[in-house]
C-alpha cells in the first residue's frame, strides 16, 4: 500500500503514487458515503470511471449501488494453455483470420441466435433479461469494443496461450442502465442526502429493487462467462484450423472485475462493489492483462485483508481515449509494436486509444500489487484481435 487519505468520513487506502484529481474526488465521495464500511481501497491501476473510479473497490452495508459495478456487469478475462511450443507468424495470421470469420466485434452480432445450451440456466428469467433474451443469443459468442481483446501469447513456461477479456455486451449495459436510472427516481423520491451529481444512486439490499437488480446482475455475471467461454471455442477452432490438426487445450482460468457480491470482511458480511478490480482471495488464481504491446500476468492471491482481498484488473490507462488519439504519435506506437513482432490492431490515428502508450507502465503497477498477489506466469503478446 503506498499512503492513507484520512480528510473523509472514512479512510481512501491506496496502491499507487499518483491519481489524477477526478478519480481521487470520486473516491472522495465513495468514502463520503454513511453505508460505507471501514475504507475505501484503489487498486495500482486505478483512474477516473462513472461515478466510482475504475480500480476501486467499496465494501457497503445494506446498501447496493448499481453505478459501482458498471455497465458492463461480469466483465472480465479467461486465460487458456495449448500443448503447442511455438506458432509461425504465418500460421497466427491465419489463427486471427479464423478468428475474426467465427467472431464478431465492436458492435456486430451474430446472425442467427445461438443454441440455448450457450446461455445460462436460470429458473425464472428476470424482467430485463427476459426482455433481452433473444438479442443476448445472437450476442453469446461476441467480442465486443473497446478494451476488449483477444490475444495469443508466449507463456514464460514455454507454452503457447489464448486471453480473451470481454463481458456481458449489451445485456449487461441495459440492466445497468435500467436499475441505475431506478436507483435515481427513488433517490429523488426518498430525498437522498447523497447529491445526484455524485452518480452513485443505490438501493436498499432489504428492497425489492434490489433484490431484483442482484438477480439480474448475476444472470449477466454467468452470461459473461458463457459469452468468453463460446468465444473461447471459437478460437481454438480457428487454431486446430491453422495447424492443420486437433491439438489439446488446458483448463480455462476465469475471472469477473464488474461486479459486487456477499463476502465476509473484518469479521462482518458487507457488499463488495468491484468496479474494475479482480478478487485475490489466499491462493485464488486471478489474470492481470497488461496492453497488446505489453506482458500480462498469470497471478496468485494473497488474500491482504485491506484491499478486501483484491487486486488490479489490468496495467488502467494513462490517458483517456481521445486524448490519447490527440497525444500519440501514430507512427512511435506502431514501431515499438513492430519491433516486438507483434502482430497488433493499431491501423489509425483512431486506433491509438488502445496503443500501449494510452496505458501505465504494467511492471509499475505489478511491483505496487506486491501485497496483493504473486506472480505466477509472464505472458507475452503475440497476435491481438481489438473489437
């Protein structure tokens, strides 16, 4: 941990040395909060977010708070091994061909909905999956923009692996809007002491609201998972495909960072809010991406009680989307991508959002996570699809 913030009705427990001001106010307000419990901690990775900072983790009492999870409930990444050593740039050229024929990005769907068995199971659907049920199907098995990613990698254990990082598409984002716009009107209705510019309306856990936002929250948790594991399929297809035989393929590891859920902290069972972090439980074995031109990690838990054992989500970004289109140079970002042999996404000016120039330095952010977790596995960027 790098410093304490003690101004605020509670505690702000850092782990890096510099914050830009809007993500610090941001936290300023989380740890404003009456139903906040003990501290509010930032992750090495953390920057400004809606609401709440991206890398933060808030632990409540009673309370959920719909804008602290995010838009994109259940984001998160799967990691995967090959038997396979070694791959030819020509043969993950074709591995990204493959790829990009079975899986659609940005915002492309499916054509047809996919089989049922894709989607999760679940008893009785809630309202607004059941409204978005049949446009979740034609999404299972999708990429997604952004951040998002899929890359083939070197392994420091001499194997090759897939990483894919995406979540719940639009289902996630509709749910989200739907129960953050809801928290809002009751707000206003209950006449909340939290100011509405604040953007962090919440719901009472003992309300019916949200109990059905949890509910619905979870179903896209699973839905994430079912949309990176199809994705995940897909890819190993288009790999046997470029080989030109059936190779095996280890377990998948899987992660979630959007997400809250019932834990067991200081002795008392609270909320946790993880808007962009991973959990990093004694022993849990987690997944940190660093950027497509940059290493990215394989990662054991080591369950520091004061981050509510917890850890960073990636390398976060240094500079927002447009000012990094604005204040990169096009042609210094593809070069270093080039001169690492990687086959990469960065064809404009536009693409420069996600050059690894827009993120922080990933060693930087590892070496302040020291508490948080061990390292496992050094994986190197091979091939990047971006959506």
């Amino acid at each position: 941990m790098e410093k304490v913030i003690s101004t605020e009705k509670h505690p702000i427990k850092l782990w890096l040395k510099e914050i830009d001001e809007d993500a610090l106010e941001q936290a300023r307000h989380l740890a404003n909060l009456d139903f906040t419990f003990r501290h509010v901690a930032l992750m090495p990775d953390a920057h400004t977010g809606f609401g709440m900072p991206i890398g933060g983790v808030l632990a409540t009492r009673n309370h959920v708070i719909p804008n602290a999870v995010g838009v994109d409930i259940g984001c998160g990444m799967c990691a995967v091994p090959t038997e396979l050593r070694e791959i030819s740039p020509p043969q993950l050229k074709e591995v990204l061909s493959g790829i990009r024929k079975r899986i659609p990005v940005g915002m492309k769907s499916h054509k047809k909905m996919q089989d049922m068995h894709h989607m999760p199971k679940w008893k009785n659907l809630p309202n607004i999956v059941e409204q978005e049920f049949e446009k979740a199907r034609t999404q299972v098995g999708t990429l997604g923009g952004g951040n998002h990613f899929i890359e083939i990698q070197k392994g420091s254990d001499g194997f090759i692996w897939i990483m894919i990082h995406s979540g719940s598409r639009n289902l996630g984002k509709t749910v989200a809007d739907y129960y953050n716009k809801l928290a809002r009107k009751l707000n206003e209705k209950w006449q909340s002491s939290v100011p509405k510019q604040w953007d962090l309306a919440f719901l009472s856990l003992d309300s019916e609201e949200a109990k059905d936002y949890i509910s619905e929250m979870n179903y896209c948790i699973d839905f994430a998972l079912a949309n990176r594991k199809l994705m995940m399929h897909f890819v190993q297809e288009a790999i046997n495909e470029a080989i030109g035989k059936e190779i095996s393929f280890g377990g998948i590891i899987n992660i979630a960072h959007n997400y809250a859920s019932f834990e067991t902290h200081f002795d008392e069972k609270v909320l946790v809010h993880r808007k962009g972090a991973t959990r990093a439980f004694p022993g849990e074995t987690g997944i940190i991406p660093g950027s497509q031109g940059t290493s990215s990690y394989i990662v054991e838990g080591v369950g520091n009680p004061e981050s509510f054992m917890s850890c960073s989500h990636g390398a976060g970004r240094r500079l927002g989307r447009r000012q990094a289109q604005r204040q990169l140079d096009f042609t210094t970002e593809v070069q270093k991508l080039n001169d690492k042999g990687i086959i990469h996404s960065i064809r404009t000016q536009r693409d420069l959002d996600e050059a690894a120039g827009a993120y922080k330095d990933i060693d930087e952010v590892m070496m302040n996570q020291s508490d948080l977790v061990k390292i496992k596995l050094k994986l190197e960027p091979l091939a990047v699809v971006k959506g």
